[in-house]
C-alpha cells in the first residue's frame, strides 16, 4: 500500500481503508463529472470487495520462438469497467507482454512490476466504458522461460465503484 498515510487515505475515494480498482472507477466518475455539484454529492459505499460468482482462468494456448502464450478467459463474470490482479512469475520467467482482448472498449492496460517476479495489472477505461460480455477471453500474456504463472486477486470493479473479487478456474497448461 501506500507509504505516506495522507496520500492512502486521499485516494480511497470509497472510503472502505483498501486501495484497489473500485478507488480507480469512482476517480474517473468524478473527474468526468458535468459540474462540481454533481461530484461533490456523490457517495460511494464502504462495503468493500464482495465475492461474486464469477470465475477466470488461466490456459496455454501456444508456443513459438521462445515464448508461451496464455490467455485468461471469464466466465459469469458481472459487467464490469475496470479490472486488478496480481500475477506471479516463477524464477526464469520473464513478461514479455500483455495485451486486451476484442472485448475491451476503449481500455488501457498498466503493469506495475513489484519485483520478485510479482506484477499488478490493472485495466480501466477513462470514460468507465463497460467491458464487452462477461464471458470469453479478456487479455493475453506472453511469457518467456519455463514455469507455470499464477494469477490470483483478480477484482472487477463497476461504474459505481463497487468492487468483486471473482474465483479462479484454475490454470491449464498442456506440455
């Protein structure tokens, strides 16, 4: 979390004491606000991450030159704007690269490498826009070196900011 208390409490726009994905979309719904008073009144409920129904998973779809490529897919997930997870690379692999799948709309993807082979991605709209579908595949990865990545934390947020912590399927890989 953050270092400096001050800044932590100012971004949980949510006020629920957890920095995460929900902070981000109630940012953006504030910024892109039509006057002051419209933002100024808006309230965010501090329930926290909820559990949700919805599961993702992990599958080796191929191999060339070097690199493997998975892709996470999601199944019942709840419609959502914005996303967080966290994925661990085994000691060898490498992230050459990640990228969205067709159903993002017009979201960008961050990667904050938390050393020790540790990332957080995070994926959000600037506008909030929904995600296309809640089923099928989300984004690829490209890994070099050999080991099984884990990816576990994975939240989606809302266009209100309220915040889902979905289950894991698993992860597939077929040497």
């Amino acid at each position: 979390m953050a270092a400096d208390p001050v800044k932590a409490a100012a971004a949980d726009i949510t006020g629920d004491k957890v920095l995460n994905i929900a902070d981000v979309s109630a940012e953006i719904n504030l910024l892109m606000a039509d006057d002051a008073a419209t933002a100024s009144h808006r309230v965010y409920s501090r329930r926290g991450v909820l559990p949700s129904e919805g599961t993702y998973g992990l599958a080796l779809t191929g191999r060339e030159d070097g690199l493997r490529d998975y892709v996470m897919t999601l199944t019942g997930a709840p419609a959502f704007t914005s996303a967080q997870m966290d994925l661990r690379l085994p000691a060898g692999m490498t992230l050459e690269g990640v990228a969205l799948d067709s159903r993002a709309a017009d979201h960008l993807v961050e990667i904050f490498d938390n050393g020790g082979g540790n990332y957080r991605l995070v994926m959000f709209s600037m506008s909030n826009s929904e995600f296309r579908g809640t089923d099928g595949e989300l984004m690829h990865l490209s890994v070099s070196g050999v080991g099984t990545p884990e990816m576990s934390g994975v939240i989606v947020a809302d266009a209100e900011a309220h915040a889902m912590e979905l289950k894991s399927a698993g992860t597939s890989v077929i040497e």
